[in-house]
C-alpha cells in the first residue's frame, strides 16, 4: 500500500480491526487504485486520493469493513470500466449492492443538481432511504469534496456549498451524525459566504482566550469536585461550530441584541460510564454553580426526535457568566456525535445492527419508504418528507407506554393518523393524560395520548383539511383524509357517468342496451369507463359517435335498398332534395329567377298547377307574388343528410309549452315537419308528437336532452 495516500487509513483501521480485514480493506485499495489509474481530480492529485479520504473518514468512525471497502469502491462503477458483477466476484454481493446504489445514488444528485424539480428529488431522496449505510457513505464522500472546493471556480463551489447546506447537513443531523454535520456546514459556510465566515471567526477570536481560561478553570474545578466522591468522568470543553454562532447572531439581530449576548459559544462536556452517573454530576455542578430557571432540559428522560440523549443545564460561575454543561453516558456520547453509524462500528455490528435501538432510530428511513409506496404525485411526497420527517419533532406515549415520535406542532388526530389510517378516519375523541381534549390540541413533549373511537363508519371531516382550523399538522394525515374524499368523489363521478350512459343510451333508442354496453366501454372496465365520463374526461360526443358506428352497417345496409332510379333522380334533378314541411310526393322544381343551389336559405311556393317552385329567399320575385298562403316552409335534405324522426314528449300542461318546444327545435337549426297535442285534463298533462328533420344521431340526442331540460317535461322518447 502506498504510504504516501493511505497512512492515516493504515493507522485507523489497524488500531481496530484484525489483521485479516486489514487485509482485506488493503486488497480494495489495489482494485481501486488499480481502476481509478491514470484519473485525475481537479487538484491535480491521483484520482485515488479522493476515495482514501472517503474510507478514512469512515474509519475515524471505527466502521465495520463491509462499509469501509465500499467508500474505498465507491466511485468504480460510475468513473471506470468495472461493473457491479465484477465487483461482486471479488468482494461479494453486499459490497457490490451498495456500491451500485452509491452509483444510482450520485447519478440521482447530478440530475438533481442539473435540475431541482420535484420527481428528482425524490428520485435521491429513496434511493438514499432503501440502506442507512449508502447515507453514510455518501456523506463522507460529500465531506472530502467540500473539503476539496478551492480547486474548482467559484460558481461550482457555490453551487455544491448550497448544495450542500440545504440536503446533506441537515440530513447528517437526522440521522444524528452531529460531528460530521458541523464540518459539512463550517466548509460549506466558508466557500458560500467566506465574508461572513471571516466576521464571524474574527468575532469568536475576540475573546478567545478569555473563554479558554474560563472553560478550563471551570473543568478542573468539576474534575476535582468530582474525584472526591470517586465519579469517574471525562470532562471536555468544545467550542460552537462558526455556522451555528452565525445563524444565532442573525436571530439576535432581529430581537435587538449583539454578538457579545451570546454565552454558549463554548459548551462544557461531562461523559461518564453509566445513566445514573449523569444526574449524580448533575447534583455535583449544581453545588459548586448556581443554575439558571428555566435552562435545564431532561433528554435522557424525554429523547429528542433522533433519540439523542443528554441532560442540559446553564450555570453562572464567579464572573457572572452563563456557561452550559452536558452531561451523557459513553453510549450516549457515541450516538450523539456518530448517531446511526453507531450501530455499523466494528465491535457492534454483529450484535446490534439489527437491534431495537437500531430500528428506532432509523423509523424515519421506514416512513421515507412507505410514503413512497403510498403517495402518487411528487409534491405530495416532498411536503410529507418536509412536514413528517425533517421537521423538529415532539416525542408522545400511548396509554401502553410506547414511544411515538410526531413533528412539533402534531394533534391527536395527527397520532391517530400515524397509528392506523383507519383509526383516523374513525376519530371522535382524544384524552392527553386522562384528560378529554380537543381534536385540535397541540401535542407536547411527554403526553400520553389515547384515541377513542366512532362506532359511525361517516369517515372524516372535510373541516379537518382546513388548516386554519389546526386539526392536523402532518402532511401524512393530511394525505389520508384527502385520499378518502377523492374516494368518495370517486364513486359519485361514477354514479354520475352511470347515470349520464344510461340516458345516452336510452335517448339514441336502443331497446337492447346490453348488447350495445360492451361496445361503448370497448376495451375499459365499467367502472373505469363511467368514471371517466362522469368527470367529463370521455364526452357525452363520443358515447354518441360509438354508438354511431356500431349502427353503421344497419344504417349503410338500409340505404343500400334505396330505388337506384330514385338515386338518379335526385341526383340529376336538384328540387328532389328539397324537403317541404307538410308535403310529400308532389312535384317540385328550382325557379329559374334566381337559382337557388343547396346551402340557400329557401322557401317554397304552390302556384296554380299544384307544382312547388323552390326561390331563395332573398328572390325579387317574391314580393309580387299574391296569395301568400301558398307559402311553405322549405328546406334542403337529402336521403342520407336528412331524416325525419318523431319523438313523443309527455309534461305537464301550461302556458308557453309548445313554444319553448319549437324554440329548442329552431336552436338546432333544423325544421318541424308535423306537430299535435293531446291534452289530459283530468290530471293536467299532455302528450305532445312531433316529427323533425335530423342529420344524424348526434344532433337527435342534443335535441331529446334540451326537450328533457324544459321545464314541465317529464318524459321524452323517440318512436319508431
């Protein structure tokens, strides 16, 4: 191995590991190094130094081997010529599925970077969440780079500095790697605001030493208060990262005060051996210190949302400065500064990688996943992971003392939500703490929550979606709710499309409509199909033109028994496509005055031979012309653009109803051929026959359904 890459990874991995995963952790630095040969990064270093850095960095972590050779590989399949099966005949299937997630990982973020919408981004957000250890992998990686910026041009070292404050530190805090979240966001700070970044270690350097002086007075004075009654302890002092004392010094900006308000620039560290240890210390500090109201937190007793454990507590020492003490067991510590990569250190990894504490701590990667299972469109799922998993959260118990954990802000209903969605639905009631509370009650930190039941199966309430209400504050519940509703909505827009089918189908006459269904839905289920028409995605046109092919070849045949000799007729004698409302089988002709041609408006006239001259009705001649009784109602058809139909309307009777009739007929721009009316006095109703002049099926459906829509009409229904 060659000293000059790997001696602090040598090093590392030599002060706990066995020779025999030395060895092999060195086998996968020669098969990298091997691949990555003749790359170079930006710097102008060998290609290899960079997943080095990766592997050490995972090393400092004390990691097992598995995780430590796929940093080590981490960049093969995506920059060389090897693949996943060679990777997996020469380390196995573990290894080489990691490694190609890694790749789908990184591919995911290029895209991302390229173009920050919404599907990209939860694209990288599950490839992330099938196997803690790709995080964990990823964000060393990320670290090296970040490290690395002052290679590349400004924009790109913006851009991934960005980057880099916005998803990977924030995600380093959710899974509880603190340490590696303060560095991410100090070297992502100094490239992204480096004038900030210099005000800010100018501001802290001010009273460095001061502070220094302070914190190791105030350390031995612990360590010799605490000797003598035999607690041993480690008690370190660690200074603020610069990019929390930045965010902090904007937020005093905007309450009025000033740098020097801030006194937890440095905090106090105590970690002894065992839980109980950390109260005993507590009472130790308290006696040499006086605590200040208000500033001691319990989070051994109530964990934070990433399941860190600590006690807080702020003192005022001799000089009337406030200084914060934490106090934590060793195991505590290891998860507060690695969090989830706890569980993949060497010595742990066959014991409790798989343990309770594990899967509590990764619950949040299981909710990524069933959201992603659960949830169809892409903004749905990013305000979930927004609101439910990145968000800060309140930790709550059931009456049987199980631990649940609900972004801050959460209500009953929220919990109800994350039990069952069933459960949810059927909410009527909530007691936190014995007590009978409001759905909308804020949850806090603590509240043992229980929820009682609706034996009514209504589903829930469309007030629960209003958000000035606060009924709920998860955007899963949300989801659920809203799921339901466009359920319900769903079978409404069926029972409509259902209904709008069955009117179609009985307007267009069909006697036999189960024959005629079939071939409507064509190749879709019922269901589906009504659904669809029921929320106007298939028009009521297309029910329509269906139906008219399918009776094509009834109507073609039909046509087809037509007199040729007729054909002829009307094909060499225009006046036989005139139709005359009330007239049939009398001779007519075109008059020569003005030549009317099919399109005219037209109007026929009966001269004294009985013979029907057809004028425009523009034509000069007419106003000569005497007896204006002899005038009829003309209009052009055709044997196959024109058909008489009759329809029979029952309604009941009143003044106007014939006219408004008439007045749907006029709107279609087609004329009546006959009209009569039985009245029924004994029960005020009236059947009323009338034969109109249609083009095709379409247009008789338009009118049946405007004849249905009058008012007073009950009944409509063509005859044959």
């Amino acid at each position: 191995m060659n000293n000059m890459y790997t001696d602090n990874l040598i090093n590392k991995i030599e002060s706990y590991l066995p020779n025999q995963e030395v060895s092999k952790i060195i086998g996968a630095f020669e098969f990298a190094k091997d691949a990555h040969e003749g790359q170079k990064r930006k710097s102008g270093h060998d290609f290899i130094v960079h997943p080095v850095e990766v592997a050490t960095h995972l090393a400092r972590l004390e990691l097992d081997p598995t995780v430590i050779i796929s940093g080590l590989l981490h960049d093969v399949i995506e920059d060389t010529k090897i693949n996943a099966k060679d990777i997996q005949n020469e380390f196995g299937k573990e290894i080489s599925e990691i490694v190609t997630a890694l790749t789908k990982l990184t591919n995911d973020e290029n895209n991302l970077i390229q173009n920050v919408d919404q599907k990209n981004m939860r694209r990288f957000l599950v490839s992330m969440a099938k196997d803690v250890r790709v995080i964990i992998i990823k964000l060393a990686d990320r670290l090296h780079n970040v490290e690395t910026l002052e290679y590349l041009d400004l924009d790109k070292r913006k851009k991934i500095a960005k980057e880099t404050l916005s998803i990977h530190a924030p995600l380093a805090q959710k899974i509880g790697m603190n340490d590696l979240k303060w560095r991410l966001e100090d070297e992502s700070f100094k490239h992204l605001m480096p004038d900030k970044f210099k005000m800010t270690k100018r501001l802290i350097s001010q009273k460095r030493e001061e502070r220094e002086i302070t914190t190791q007075k105030m350390i031995n004075q612990i360590n010799n208060h605490l000797n003598m009654f035999n607690i041993k302890a480690e008690v370190t002092g660690r200074p603020k990262n610069l990019y929390s004392v930045y965010n902090k010094l904007q937020r005093y900006k905007q309450l009025g005060r000033n740098f020097s308000d801030i006194e937890d620039l440095i905090a106090i560290r105590v970690v002894v051996k065992r839980k109980e240890d950390c109260y005993i210390v507590l009472g130790k500090i308290h006696d040499l210190w006086r605590p200040i109201a208000g500033s001691f937190d319990d989070y051994i007793a109530s964990p934070k949302e990433n399941y860190y454990q600590s006690l807080h507590t702020v003192v005022m020492n001799e000089s009337n400065q406030k200084i914060e003490f934490q106090i934590r067991s060793e195991k505590m510590h290891n998860f507060a500064e690695q969090g989830v990569a706890s569980h993949w250190k060497y010595k742990d990894s066959i014991e409790e990688s798989k343990s309770e504490n594990f899967s509590k701590d990764t619950y949040w990667l299981k909710d990524m996943m069933d959201f992603e299972n659960e949830i169809i469109e892409d903004s749905e799922y990013l305000e979930s992971i927004n609101n439910d998993i990145l968000s800060d959260k309140v930790i709550v118990y059931s009456p049987k003392n199980d631990i649940f954990t609900l972004p801050i802000g959460s209500t009953p209903l929220d919990y109800a939500y994350s039990l069952h969605t069933d459960l949810g639905h059927s909410c009527q009631a909530s007691f936190i703490n014995g007590a009978l509370k409001p759905l909308n009650t804020k949850l806090n930190n603590g509240d043992t929550v229980q929820i009682q039941k609706s034996e009514d199966l209504s589903g829930p309430e469309l007030d629960w979606l209003n958000d000035s209400l606060g009924y709920l504050r998860t955007a899963n519940a949300k989801n659920k709710v809203k799921a339901w509703f466009k359920k319900r909505e769903r079978n409404e827009n069926i029972e409509r499309g259902e209904r709008q089918i069955l009117r179609t189908v009985r307007l267009s006459n069909i006697e036999d409509s189960e024959i005629i269904m079939p071939k409507i839905i064509e190749n879709d289920s019922y269901e589906n199909f009504a659904y669809k028409v029921g929320t106007g995605e298939i028009s009521n046109q297309k029910i329509i033109d269906i139906i008219n092919k399918q009776q094509l070849e009834e109507t073609v045949r039909k046509m087809n028994l037509v007199d040729e000799k007729v054909e002829e007729s009307i094909e060499h004698n225009p006046a036989s496509s005139v139709l005359i409302m009330g007239e049939d089988n009398i001779e007519k002709k075109i008059a020569n005055c003005c030549n009317a041609v099919y399109g005219d408006e037209i109007v026929g006239y009966k001269n004294s031979s009985n013979e029907i001259v057809i004028h425009r009705i523009m034509c000069s001649r007419l106003r000569n012309l005497e007896h204006t009784n002899r005038f009829l109602p003309a209009a052009w058809g055709h044997s196959k653009e024109l058909a008489p139909t009759t329809v029979l309307i029952e309604a009941y009777d009143r003044v106007g109803l014939i006219r408004d009739i008439t007045d749907v007929v006029w709107g279609e721009k087609t004329n009546i051929h006959s009209i009569n009316s039985q009245e029924d006095d004994t029960n005020g109703t009236c059947k009323i026959q009338l034969t109109v002049y249609t083009r095709d099926l379409g247009q008789i459906i338009r009118l049946l359904g405007k004849m249905e829509s009058t008012p007073g009409v009950y009944k409509v229904r063509r005859v044959k």
